[in-house]
C-alpha cells in the first residue's frame, strides 16, 4: 500500500489506531474480492 492512502486514512480518522487497522484489513479484504472477481487472484498466488 502506497504511504498516500495510509496518510490519507490517518488524518481522516484523527489517527485512530484501531480504526486504522480495521480500515486497512477491509481494503485488503476487498482488494482480494476484486481479484477474485477480475480473476487474477490465482494468478498472483502462484
């Protein structure tokens, strides 16, 4: 993940740890849908 979207994140939230992580562990969740989704995930497993 590019340091943008952390920072980005973070000055949304006040910097809220636990709120962070939550938002990150969705974004990855989501990131794995879309590659199910396109595909590609197999792909990029291996």
């Amino acid at each position: 993940m590019s340091k943008k979207l952390k920072y980005k994140i973070a000055k949304a939230t006040g910097s809220n740890y636990k709120l962070n992580r939550k938002i990150m562990q969705l974004k990855r969740s989501w990131d794995e849908v879309e590659g199910i989704l396109n595909g590609s995930y197999k792909r990029r497993r291996r």
